[in-house]
C-alpha cells in the first residue's frame, strides 16, 4: 500500500469514527481528506536534498500545522550537546511548566454538549469486524439513545478563545486534569534521572541523552546527540493499563504533521528504507516509544519506583480530534495514531519515586505568577486584586487534593506531598483484560475502541 493510500484510508477511518460519512457533510470530509493528501505528496515526492547541507539544529515541531521545506538536511542534535537540564526535580519540572507556557500557541477551550448524559467522551462509534471479516461501525454504548444529529462533532461542540493567562488558568487552577498534571511532572522526573543515569537505549552511549521536548514538541521528549534516535513518553494510569496498550497496540500520540516532518529530515539518512514503517531504515535514526505508569509501585527490595518499558515505533498514521470539528479553525492539523513493534518491547530501567519532592499544586502557582504576575492571578481566579491568600484560594480550592491513578488503588498528592503508596510488586501485575472495568476513564476508552 502506498503512502498517500494509507493516508486516505486513515483519514477515512477516522471520519466515520466521529460519524462523518459520504453522505454528510462533504465539504468538511473534502477539506480533510485534501489536508491529508497533500502531507502524502510531501512524503511520496521525498527527493535528497542535492546541495547536501547539514544544519545546527533539530527539527521544530508544533501540534499545530508545519509547513515543510523542500530542502531538507540530515536531522541533527549537536547545538543540544551543552547539557543544561536541571539535575533536580523540582527545577526539571518548572521548566517544564515554563515550557508549556512559552510554547503554547492555541488558546481554545472546548465543551461538549453531551457531557452531562453520555459516561465517555470522543468518537462515537468503533469499527466491528465479524467473523467473515466484514467491517462496519457501531454505535458505543454510551451513546445509545441520542439521537444521531445530536452526535454529529460539527455541532456537538462549542469552542471558546482565550487569552494564554486565562487559559493556562483555567487548565491549571479551575479545571485542573490531574493525569496531565502528573504526566508533565513525571516527564520531568524521568528526563531528570535518565539524562544524568541512563544510557542511550538505542547506542549505550553515556551522557548523550539530552531533553527535547515541552508542550510544543512532539516525537522527542527525549533525544540522543550521538545517534540521534528520538524518545517519545507517554504515562499510563497503572500497569495493567500499560499492559492493555501493548496488547491493543493502538496509542493516541500527537502532531502527525511533525511527524511527517521529522520523517522526512529522516529520509536524508537513509532514502531507501521502507516509507510505511517508521524504522525500517537502517540509516535512519530511530523512534522510541516509552510507557510510563503515574501509580508507583515497590521492587523486591521495597523501594518504589515507576518501572519504565520501551518499543520501536512501528507506524505512525493521522486521526481527527475534537479540535478539527472548531468551525472558526482555518488550518487543518490532525492527531496521530501509533502502533508499536511488540518484538523490541522491553523493560528499560526503574524510576525512583520522586513525588514526596514537589509541591505540584504550588509549583504551578509560582510559575503562573512569575509568567504573568500577581495580578493577573488575582484578576483571573476572581479575587478583585485583593491580597495573596484570597486570590490563591480559587485556584488552589480544587487543587488541595488530586487523586491519580484508578480503582480501589490510587496515589494521593496534596498541596504538601504525594502521600499514599500503591503496595504491589511489578513482577506480580497482570493485565485481566477480558475483565477491563468500564468507566469514564480515557485509558479504558482508548484501549477497547480504538483497536481495529
């Protein structure tokens, strides 16, 4: 299957995920399937780069749309070589923050209008394939019984602009998501230990990995200056989620335009490796992927630690979000599904826990205010202005306690330290998948439905 086929089909899949068929909504069908072409033509119509120039810096990504020059040289990490990544976690994680903040660029909340009567979120049906092998898409269960034009994601959702002030906010403070709160400081921890511990899991090199990534980077989380191969984390709630993931091997991950991008600086290392699998090429720098559980557990010798499993990439092909269906959004960028080759997953190392260290909820108070200032903070969580312990209690009311995790075991972190500790031995968690609880938790979403 050529690229550009492979695309359509993706994009295809996608469409009537969200219910958007042949025969609706055509000029919203037309214009994605016509933003997916032409990132196709730009990978099918690769040719090297005849100067041969070599170039200082990495590949930018952005989730928003990239445009992608022609001329393309080698992919490159040198200018990364100076380490000066934080060697403490509480630094790592505010710069981090600070990260997100400089590079965020969209400023758009979004609701949906069936939150209140439906126990799930996203797409509204999933692909079926009966015993003949004949596919068609289903209604999800959660769904049943709204009516179909209510379900359509061009009308389902109402987008909001926002200041970058009172977004970060309201994102922050005033409905804070505890798994991305987590998830931004667990990369922290991660990048913080493996940069000064680990060596590179591709090469074995020593103090060549260096910290690439930020809210506004995608693929690269992590890099190597020495064979340039590329780390992308992602954190799941627990183990068994971890487990769930490797064996639907079908991951939400994020820009496919940088991808795309990054494939295609790849392509100058290596121009004869297999255009649909990520790492085929011998010359061309690998991708990673890292899965990272936000629940600790404890090693035999009763020490807690977030076990840390990694795999190569294996494909990377575009999805639609919730973002696309924003009337008022001119550019079309799509979101990435990836699939893992379950062959090279392993364990890579064990990483300390490191949550009695950080005030979260805090830490991201100071660097709010030291980003925007105090009366901004004031004016934004409804204070008036008024002195610091008013303005601080709407935007820390819900940020005293935040649980992190799912069922009966679950990690607790308040505004002092993360307290309750998950008893269980990595070598003795199992995923029961055929006994998956089914909630409102992206995780189990994600697994169950977006397997083909």
């Amino acid at each position: 299957m050529d690229f550009t086929r492979e695309i359509k089909e993706a994009l295809n899949h996608s469409l009537l995920e969200w219910g958007v068929d042949s025969d609706s909504d055509q000029r919203f069908r037309n214009k994605v399937l016509q933003k997916g072409m032409e990132l196709a033509s730009l990978l099918s119509s690769y040719d090297r780069d005849s100067a041969g120039r070599t170039s200082n810096k990495n590949v930018q990504n952005k989730d928003e749309d990239v445009s992608v020059s022609p001329s393309l040289s080698p992919i490159c990490f040198d200018h990364l070589r100076p380490n000066k990544f934080p060697r403490d976690v509480q630094s790592a994680y505010e710069l981090a923050l600070r990260s997100d903040v400089e590079s965020l660029t969209k400023c758009i909340l979004y609701e949906d209008k069936l939150q209140d009567e439906i126990n799930g979120f996203g797409e509204p049906y999933f692909k079926w394939i009966d015993k003949r092998g004949t596919s068609t898409y289903k209604l999800k269960r959660e769904y049943t019984g709204i009516a179909s034009h209510r379900l359509n994601p061009l009308y389902r959702y109402t987008f909001e602009r926002h200041t970058k002030p009172s977004f970060l906010f309201e994102s922050w403070f005033t409905n804070e998501d505890v798994e991305s709160d987590m998830g931004t400081f667990l990369e922290a921890c991660w990048s913080c230990h493996a940069i000064q511990k680990e060596s590179c899991f591709h090469c074995n090199s020593r103090n060549s990995l260096r910290w690439s990534g930020g809210f506004g980077s995608s693929w690269q989380d992590l890099v190597c200056v020495e064979c340039r191969c590329m780390y992308e984390l992602k954190t799941k709630a627990s183990m068994e989620k971890i487990e769930s993931t490797y064996y639907h091997n079908n991951l939400n991950s994020g820009s496919f335009s940088a991808y795309c991008e990054i494939e295609r600086a790849r392509r100058v290392d290596d121009p004869n490796g297999h255009r649909h699998k990520v790492n085929s090429g011998g010359g061309r720098p690998k991708m990673f992927l890292v899965l990272l559980p936000r629940t600790f557990t404890v090693n035999r010798k009763r020490q807690k630690i977030h076990p840390v499993f990694i795999a190569e990439i294996d494909t990377i092909i575009p999805k639609l979000s919730e973002t696309n269906f924003n009337p008022d959004k001119e550019k079309v960028s799509f979101k990435s599904r990836t699939t893992m080759n379950l062959r090279s997953k392993t364990k890579w190392f064990d990483l300390p826990f490191s949550g009695e260290d950080v005030d979260l909820p805090a830490t991201k108070k100071k660097i709010y205010i030291e980003c925007f200032g105090q009366e901004v903070f004031n004016v934004c969580g409804g204070a008036g202005g008024g002195d610091e312990g008013a303005s601080s209690s709407a935007g820390e009311e819900k940020s005293s306690t935040l649980k992190v995790g799912d069922g009966p075991s679950h990690d607790t972190y308040t505004n002092t330290r993360i307290e309750n500790v998950v008893l269980a031995s990595t070598e003795d968690l199992v995923a029961k998948l055929d006994n998956l609880k089914m909630n409102d938790e992206a995780d189990d979403w994600d697994a169950i439905y977006e397997s083909d």
